[in-house]
C-alpha cells in the first residue's frame, strides 16, 4: 500500500500506492481496522480514484487485527477471514483471475 504514517521513504522499497496510474489489474485490499496498516487506506482509496482504477476495492474489518487470515496466530478472526476468502473468490471470479 503506502509507507506507515511517520515512516521514512526508503527508495528501495515497492509500494504500491506510487505505481498504481501503471496496474494492470484492479487491487482487492483485506485489512484488519486494527492493524496500524489499515491507516493508508484512505491515501490508497484516493490514489485509486485519481487513477480511475474504478474496479478495485478495498475492505477493512472493524474488529480484525494484522494477520487477521492467518489461523495459526492470536489475530486470527475467523468470522473476518470466511468474508474475506469469499470476497478475494468472488472477485477473482468477477474479474476472470481464477
């Protein structure tokens, strides 16, 4: 996505949000609301719509935490984590990526 807020740039590094006028294909986001990453959804929201990338989406689960897929840790969510991996089919499906 984006640097976390109150990082420094490090131009070695990829981040999505400065590509994304270059994608060819529309960005599925999942992000747990209390993950400090879900922070730069809203610059990658903006950066999307100024790129007229209409079809991509991004979601946040209030409740989930970073990792929130992951069934082997703490953060796992696993409400969050059905939604998500039928959201990511679906979309995949919609979008012809499976």
């Amino acid at each position: 996505m984006v640097p976390p807020v109150g990082a420094p740039d490090d131009p070695k590094r990829f981040w999505p949000i400065k590509r994304v006028a270059a994608l060819n294909a529309p960005v599925l986001g999942l992000y747990g609301g209390k993950d400090p990453l879900s922070e730069s959804v809203p610059a990658m929201r903006a950066a999307l719509a100024a790129a007229h990338k209409t079809s991509s989406e991004i979601v946040i689960y209030p409740d989930a935490g970073h990792g929130f897929h992951a069934d082997y840790r703490s953060s796992y969510n696993a409400a969050d984590a059905k939604d998500g991996w039928a959201r990511m089919l679906a979309f995949f499906k919609q979008h012809q990526m499976a």
